[in-house]
C-alpha cells in the first residue's frame, strides 16, 4: 500500500478516536478510570499533527481542506462505490493490480479513497 495511503488512515483512526472522546459517550467509563479528556484530546491531536507533517505537500494541501469540513478524511470504496459519498467512482483509474498503491481521491466528495472490495 501506498505510505501516503497508510498515513492518511492511521490519521483517520486517530481523528475517530478523538471524535468518540468528545460526543460524550465515553465519559462514564473516563470517570472510573480517572482519565483526563482534555489530556487525551490534546495528545491525539498532536499526533494528528505529527503524522499530517509527513504527508507530502500536495496530498497535506488536500487532506487540510477535507478535515476542515468533515470528519471523514478517507472513504473506503467498496464494488466501485465511494462510501464517503454513495457515487460510483470510475474504477478504470483503479485496475486490481494497483489499487491502494497511489493517493487516489473522489472526484464528487473529494475523500482520499481506499479500495476495500
Ligand atoms: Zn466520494
């Protein structure tokens, strides 16, 4: 797989995890544990920031534009449709051979893409 690709959904994951600290439905089980929220978001969101550096220019450009307005950075696709946006994207950019080994992104949504099936 593409570095690129696999930084750009380690980024993803970090951002979900932030997202479930902060819609509150963690925060019974952050009480038993006596874990500071505040200290995790801030850490998830450097590492966010670490990992976004090593993103080449181009790709961090368009990855800062999508994270601006949607939580969602990367969308899985899966039998040629986006599941960032529900549209067929055109599978003929992605032969078998080459899926997931160059950034690809949505042409309507714009996500960056991850060939999943
Ligand atoms: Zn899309």
């Amino acid at each position: 797989m593409d570095q690129q690709l696999e930084l750009l959904l380690e980024i993803q994951d970090l951002r979900m995890q932030r997202r479930e600290l902060t819609d509150g439905s963690t925060d019974l089980e952050a009480e038993v544990f006596d874990v500071k929220i505040e200290d995790a978001i801030r850490l998830l969101d450097e590492k966010v920031e670490e990992l976004a550096e090593r993103l080449a220019r181009g790709i961090r450009d368009r990855y800062r534009r999508i994270a601006d307005k949607a939580p969602r950075v990367v969308a899985p696709v899966i039998n040629g449709i986006c599941y960032g946006c529900f549209v067929a994207v055109s599978t003929a950019r992605a032969s078998e051979a080459d899926r997931n080994l160059r950034v690809e992104s949505c042409e309507y949504c714009g996500c960056f893409l991850y060939h999943v099936g």
